[in-house]
C-alpha cells in the first residue's frame, strides 16, 4: 500500500482545510489566573461566510477572536487560520477590527488606512490611492487630509474600519464592530459586509445585538459561559423553541381557553399560547367545531433574539445552580 | 527575518513622523541650547563670584617704610615671573608695625574689616608668617618674597635685578601619549553616556501612547511584537541621529573655527581618527539601542504615567553604574575592571570605545559588535516577551521560560 509521509499528510489535510474553512478551532481553552474565561470553544467558518459569535457580556466572544489571530495563545486546543496553525503566518491575509478601537490621533484618516495597510503588507503609495477611494466611497472623502482626533466617534470607527479592509484580506475578524455607530452607520457598515463576503472574504463577526446576526450572518455560534452552546444557522437556531400562535375568537366566551394549549394566556380578546408540535390544523378545526370561530389567527416563528435569551438564560440557571 | 525587519521599519517610519514632524521635535532639538544658555549664565555668575572673592582677599606684611618700597618692588618682579599678568595669590598690603607685632598679627588676620589670609611680621632675616587654615600657599609665598629680598640685599643689587631673560613657548605635542590617549577614550565615554541617557531614555514611555489608545490590539494582531519593540526602536533611533547630526554639524562648525591652541590636540586615539569615529558611531548606536530596549522593556509593563516615572529611576542608576564601570574601564585600560567592562553587555559599548582610543587592534570590534548585536536581540526578545506575559497574559512566565519551577507540596 502505497503511503505518503506524515508531513504531507498533513499538509494536504490542512490545505483542504484552507480551502472550504479558513477559520477552524477545536477546544480552545483560556485562563486569566483563576478565571477561565473560554472553556473549550470549537469553531468551524465555511469558506465565503458571514459568522456570526453571539454571546452575552463576559461570555468568552473577544478572548475566542484574540486567540484565534494569534494576539493571545489558548493555554490547550489547536487553531488553524487560512490553513495555518501559526495566524502570525497569515497576517496579512487577515483583517482585524478589535473591540477597543485604536488609532493614533495625530495621524491623518488617509495616513491611518494606509499605515493599518502597510501593517499588513501593502504598499504606503497604493494604500493611499485605496484610502482615497474607500473614504470617498463611504462618504467622507471630506475627510482624508483630517487628523483622527478631529473626527467623531463613529467617523473614526468607519477610518479603522476601511483600514482594516484596505489589503482586500480573505478573513475579516470584526469585533463589536456594530458598538458607538448610528443606525445610519450601521446601515452602512452591514453593507460594508456583505460586500466583502460578495468580493469571496469570510468574515467572522461578535455582537450582542441579534437584530445584526439574524439580517447577515449565514451561520452563527453562541458562547456563553466559555462555551459554544449552539452552532448552525439561524434558522436552526429559531427552530429551537416552538412557534407561537395569537388567537381571536368570535365569541368572547371563556370556555375557548378549554380547548387551547395548557400554557395559553388571555392578552385582552386575544390568546397567545405555544403552537402543538402536531401543529395548529386540527387546534383550529376543535375552534370552529365548538363554535368559537375564528376572529384572527396569526402564527410566528420565534426570532433569533428569543432563541438567544433562551439559551443563555438556561446557561445562567445552570450556572446558578452550580454556585448554590 | 526579512518580514520582521519590513515590519519593524512600518512601526519606526510611523513614529519618526509622528515626533519629527511636529513643532515640539524644534523644542527638543534647541533645547542644549537652553543648557548651554544655562551653563554659559551660570559660569559668568560664578566667575564673578570668584572674582569677587578673590579680589576683596589680601596678603599683610609688617614692615618699616624702607623694608616696604623694597619688599614691594620684588613682590612686583616675582609675581609677574610666576604668575603673568593676572592670576597668582591675594594683592600684598603693607602696614608699619604696631608696638606689640605678635598681637598685631593675631589682629590683623581676626579683623572683620579686611580678609587677611596671611600676615608677615618680624624681621625680614627671621620672618614671622601666620596665615589662615588652607592658605598655606600664601604663606609660602610671602616666606619667598622675603628670601628673594633678602638674597638681593646680601648680592648688592636693586630689588627685582632679572639675570636672566627666557624666550618660552608653547610646543603641542605630536606623538599621542598613554594619558593624552585615555582621555580620548574617557571622553568619548562621557559624551556617549550624555547622549545616550538623554536619548535612549526617552523609550520608556514610547509603548505607553500605544497602550492608551489601543493602537496595541492592531499592532500585535498584524507584526510580531519583537517587530513593534525593534521598530520603536529604530525610530527613535532616527530621532537621535538627527538629534546627533544637528548638534554634531554645529560642533564641527565649532571646532573648525577654533585656533589650534585650543587643547583638541588632545583628541589621540591610537587606531586612527577615522576608524576611531566611526566604531564610536557604531557603539553609540549599540549602546542606544541596548539601553532604549531594557528602557522599551521595562516601560512597557507600565501602566501609567506614574508607573513609568517610578521604573525609569532604577534604570536610570543602573545605566549610572554602566557609566561608572566604562570610567574605570577607561582609565585603566587592560585591567581586569577593563575586560569586565568590555565584556559586559550594556557596557560594553561604551567600554570598547574607550578601548578603541588606548588599543590599535580592530577585530575585537568586530567581535564587541556582533556580541552586542546578539544582546540588542535577546533583550528585544526578552521585553517583548514579558510584555505578551505581563501586559496581555499569554504565553509563559518568566521562570517557566527559563525552565524554572516552584512546586509546592
């Protein structure tokens, strides 16, 4: 039987890696003394996809991006970015806007972008040729030749932001990025993304805000408590928890909450209960049968936002009871 | 390598900007000049402090009238052959003699009204002098006034006869000598150090402007960390070459308008001017970058400004004991404080260029060189290393990196 030798191996198994998941974690582990603040995290990025990291407060999210660019090593678990365990190796195909933004104040916005660029192994000359142009495309070419410490708050975070784009990386790693923008910004910077995705980047992304995630991100994880808690879609993650079902008879008779879900609560002349896992057909045919009638009847799917506080408000409890 | 180096340039072309092309890099550079205006105003000051002394001080001679025009016309002669023109002990004041000489004495040098530091009484064959404590000089010198009066009395001559009229010039020495050479190389260490102390110091606070306005996160997630801390580094290098041109050019200037009299005959070193600049050049630029890493290093765990002021007094003293041992090292060239000193990372700069003024031998240089270029980047290393440590907790600790353990039972 013919083998090859270990190294090659390896190598082809980390260039298909490169290929189809340029981002690629199994169980991350890091400790700041006492405080385990990530607790064996895996991650895997579909190559061309926005990835949502989703996780409350203090969950784990920043830490997880730091490792996995290499700003921090894990104390256990292996990383591969672009194909490489070593992200040092792949810097500058890698693009990074950190959750505390940082740019120096004296710099002009065009000198930023180009300096953040140089950074990553572009040329000074084309870096602010391309500067140029990203800050008149996203509206404040006014401001190239002004100094950073003269910009607003969210005029400077778009400036890190083209910076971080300029080298036209393979994987954008955005932190926060939605944090201290109007929503006029956040329009913009939502189509910022999917532009990049469109170009071929990958783009990982960590928010607390759902509204984001469930608009962009093909796939998400939630980390809360150190660890990933769910993985998949978002549509995965909203076929979590049941649909829910708002009812108004025609009758405004009591007796309708007879027939209905046991977890039904009367809002004014409406009912809200959780739809059975059979479904709603035959609830609604009972309804009509006994005479209720069907004044209106509206049947949602619950939002990412809900499956979010479910899932970490059972990490809480469990948490809690761990503590009791 | 070749990435770290490009990397490293980024980071020192950004920060050679971001001081030079600002007017407070003006300040910096003009500000010797405050010193020199300092120094300048400061010896005019003291000067006429002296001066002022000196003038108000006298010596006192007893003596009849006959006595006094002789003793003066010889205090004249001798003072001129021993001093020149201006210079020499107190202006001598002659006053007759009182009825009782031994109080007159005691009186005269206790008197508040005058600041007698010696006082000549008694005959001139036997001369009673008292002077002040530390003004034995002045004693001695009116004890040779009255033998010089005296051996003309006993000769028959007038008082201040010159028997002999000498032609003296000034010859500078050509051939550089043991002293002239190490005070070449002690020279050159005291303006390495000033220099250095003054520029490299300036490394301690460097990171802090990154930490504060969390350029760090950006920088460490692009370039390696030893790519920022030698970039930093070399920018502020830059800086103190300009720093170092400009001030250089205009002591050049300085000395090219000198008369040759001016004592820099002295300047000897015994490999030869040219090579001898130039491997100063090479070890100033070592020891800046020796210096500035521990001052990069330590400034870097800092956290604020207070911080940083505290750390930067131990290294301070630390580069002061450098300072103290390259002297001695100096002074005393092939003694075992010498070879020490030369072997020594962060003083071996200054060291070798001392060397470089007593020692014609050149491959020690290049072997002094490579050594401390090894060091500029273990120490690089070592600070970016406690930085990922200390600042943003990762990797392992110092003991453990040295293989160091403590376990506990």
């Amino acid at each position: 039987m013919h083998t090859l030798p270990r190294g090659q191996h390896l190598w082809r198994f980390e260039l298909s890696l490169a290929d189809d998941r340029p981002v690629w974690a199994s169980g991350l582990v890091k400790s700041f003394g006492k405080f385990e603040a990530v607790k064996g995290v895996s991650l895997s990025v579909p190559k061309g996809a926005i990835y949502g990291v989703l996780g409350p407060n203090g969950a784990g999210k920043t830490t997880t991006l730091r490792m996995l660019l290499g700003i921090i090593d894990p104390d256990k678990g292996e990383r591969c970015i672009l194909g490489e365990s070593s992200p040092r190796n792949v810097s500058q195909r890698v693009g990074y806007l950190p959750e505390e933004r940082g740019l120096y104040p004296s710099m002009k916005a065009r000198e930023a972008i180009a300096f953040m660029g140089a950074l990553r192994g572009l040329d000074w000359a084309e870096g602010r040729r391309r500067a140029d142009a990203a800050l008149e495309a996203a509206g404040l070419g006014y401001a190239a030749h002004g100094k950073i410490r003269k910009l607003s708050k969210g005029m400077a975070q778009l400036v890190q932001l083209l910076g971080s784009l300029i080298h036209k990386p393979d994987l954008i790693v955005l932190d926060e990025p939605f944090s201290g923008l109007d929503p006029v910004n956040q329009e913009l910077l939502e189509r910022l993304i999917l532009a990049e995705r469109d170009r071929g980047a990958t783009i990982l992304f960590s928010t607390h805000v759902m509204g984001h995630a469930q608009r962009i991100c093909d796939r998400i994880s939630i980390i809360a408590g150190g660890k990933v808690r769910f993985e998949g879609t978002v549509d995965e993650a909203r076929t979590m928890l049941p649909m829910k079902a708002q009812y108004v008879p025609c009758s405004g008779d009591d007796k309708v909450g007879g027939l209905l879900p046991a977890d039904a609560e009367r809002i004014g002349n409406a009912w809200r209960f959780t739809v059975p896992e059979g479904g709603a057909e035959r609830l609604v045919t009972d309804l009509i049968r006994a005479g209720h009638g069907i004044a209106g009847l509206s049947i949602e799917r619950p939002g990412l936002h809900d499956a979010f506080v479910r899932i970490v408000s059972a990490v809480k409890a469990e948490e809690a009871e761990a503590v009791a | 390598m070749k990435h770290l180096l490009s990397n490293a340039l980024i980071i020192a072309r950004r920060d050679f900007m971001a001081v030079v092309a600002t007017p407070t890099f003006l300040l910096f550079l003009l500000a010797p000049f405050l010193m020199l205006g300092v120094s300048v105003a400061s010896g005019i000051g003291g000067a006429y402090l002296a001066k002022g002394q000196h003038d108000s001080r006298e010596m006192v001679v007893i003596a009849s009238a006959a006595d006094a025009k002789r003793l003066k016309v010889e205090e004249d002669v001798l003072r001129s052959r021993l001093y020149g023109r201006e210079g020499g002990p107190p202006s001598v004041r002659f006053v007759l003699p009182g009825p009782d000489p031994e109080a007159q004495q005691a009186h005269l040098l206790s008197d508040k009204a005058m600041e007698a530091t010696a006082v000549m009484g008694g005959s001139l064959q036997r001369p009673v002098i008292a002077h002040l404590p530390g003004e034995a000089d002045d004693g001695r010198y009116l004890a040779l006034l009255a033998e010089e009066s005296m051996r003309s009395a006993e000769l028959g001559r007038p008082s201040g006869t010159q028997f002999s009229t000498p032609h003296i010039k000034v010859v500078q020495k050509t051939v550089p000598t043991r002293s002239r050479q190490q005070s070449t190389g002690s020279g050159t260490v005291v303006i390495m150090f000033m220099l250095t102390i003054m520029l490299a110091s300036q490394a301690v606070g460097t990171l802090a402007e990154e930490k504060s306005n969390k350029v760090i996160e950006i920088l460490a997630a692009s370039v390696p960390l030893e790519a920022v801390f030698f970039g930093k580094l070399m920018g502020l290098f830059g800086i103190a070459l300009v720093f170092v041109a400009f001030w250089g050019g205009l002591a050049a200037l300085g000395i090219g308008i000198l008369p040759a009299s001016a004592g820099l005959g002295s300047f000897a070193p015994v490999i030869g001017t040219p090579i001898f600049i130039a491997l100063a050049g090479c070890y100033f630029a070592m020891a800046f970058m020796l210096l500035g890493a521990i001052f990069l290093g330590v400034g870097a765990q800092a956290s604020t400004m207070r911080e940083i002021q505290m750390l930067s007094l131990p290294i301070t003293l630390f580069q002061l004991i450098m300072f103290g041992v390259s002297m001695a090292a100096a002074g005393n060239p092939g003694s075992s404080v010498a070879r020490f000193a030369e072997v020594f990372p962060f003083s071996s700069p200054f060291a070798m260029a001392a060397r470089g003024a007593t020692n014609a031998a050149l491959w020690p240089h290049i072997l002094a060189l490579a050594w401390q270029a090894l060091w500029v980047g273990i120490t690089i290393a070592l600070g970016a290393h406690f930085f990922r440590y200390g600042v943003l907790k990762s990797g392992v600790g110092p003991f453990k990196a040295l293989g160091l353990t403590l376990t506990r039972r």
